[in-house]
C-alpha cells in the first residue's frame, strides 16, 4: 500500500525521489515521524501528508503553486470549498477541536489541525518542538506564528477523503487528553512570554 502511494507521489513530483530515514526518538510516535522530517529534510519548502490515503498526492502541486517566502500553505477542510468525508463523530470533534485551539490560541486560521500543509523550511528548522502525538501538528502552528510576525499563512479549500490503507492509532480519549493538555501548555507559554 504504501510503495503504490510513493509511485503517485514519483509520479506528481518529477524527477523526485523518496528517501527513507530512522525515526528522530526512541519510538515510533506520530510526532518523531515529523521530527525526523525536519531534521533530514533538505529543501527549501517541507510538505507534510499522512500516509493512509487521506491525503492526495496529486494536490501537492495545489500547495506548491501557493507558496511564498515565510509562508504556511495550509490544505483547508474548513473555508469555502472544502470538505471532508469523515463521519459525523470525527468531524464534529474536528470541528470543536479547531474551534477551541483557533481562538484561545488567537490563530485566524480555519482548519489548524490538518497535517497535510506546506511549509517554508525556515520555519520549521528553528522550532524546539515538544509533543509526540497528534498535537505536534498544532504545536508546530502554534510556535512559527508566534515566534514570525512576518508569517503568511495560506488555506487553500481540500477535500479530505476517508482512509484507504491501515487502520487509525489514534486512540480517542488518548487524543482528547493530549490536545487538552497541549492547548493548556501553549497557552502558559504565550502568557509567560506576554509577561516577560
């Protein structure tokens, strides 16, 4: 399954190629996955996309064409024209989900937790990232437009389509209390930077 997904992503991206690397930690977590990425990753703009299917390669030309210096390119489920399809549970708490973090976090942006977005390397490459789920996705949004008040962010309308290969690690009420417990620490963090 995911030897056909990197031919399509060959295939999209011409005279690319695909390297694998070792996880950045000890373990196998979602968020050493985007560490790793980070670290290795060599060029001037970092996509980041889910490996089941949700995410089509054929859309990273979308993303591309979008980019510009100190950007953000975001593939939006949530502004108009976008979609997911999801069931009704998991786009509801999506939805909260997005919510919550845009506007405790002050964040103007519609669908903050969709990994599938571009990234300017510079961004990225200067972070210290703490997280090791899922919520390394808000975390890394969170931290580059606080820490770049020049940052263009860009959502584009996506539609996210259901998983196709392998089954989901999210384990929910894992989720629901890590997200909290991040929202809570990004929360101290940008008080005490206000402060000092």
């Amino acid at each position: 399954m995911a030897h056909r997904l990197e031919d399509r992503i060959t295939e999209t991206l011409e005279h690319r190629r695909i390297s694998h690397h070792p996880g950045h930690g000890d373990d196998n977590s979602f968020g050493s996955a985007l560490k790793t990425g980070i670290v290795t990753a060599q060029g001037k703009f970092i996509i980041f996309m889910d490996s089941d299917g949700s995410h089509s390669p054929e859309f990273i030309n979308n993303l591309y064409n979008n980019k510009c210096d100190n950007c953000v390119v975001i593939a939006s489920r949530y502004i108009k024209g976008g979609f997911t399809d999801n069931n009704i549970l998991l786009v509801w708490m999506s939805k909260i989900l997005n919510i919550v973090y845009s506007r405790v976090l002050s964040l103007k942006i519609k669908d903050v937790s969709n990994n599938f977005k571009l990234y300017d390397a510079k961004l990225l490459k200067c972070l210290e990232l703490k997280c090791d789920n899922f919520d390394i996705v808000e975390e890394i949004l969170f931290k580059i437009v606080k820490h770049n008040i020049n940052v263009t962010i860009i959502e584009i309308p996506y539609t996210f389509k259901k998983r196709m290969f392998s089954k989901t690690k999210r384990n929910i009420i894992l989720f629901m209390f890590t997200f909290l417990v991040t929202l809570i620490k990004l929360v101290q963090s940008n008080t005490s930077k206000i402060s000092n």
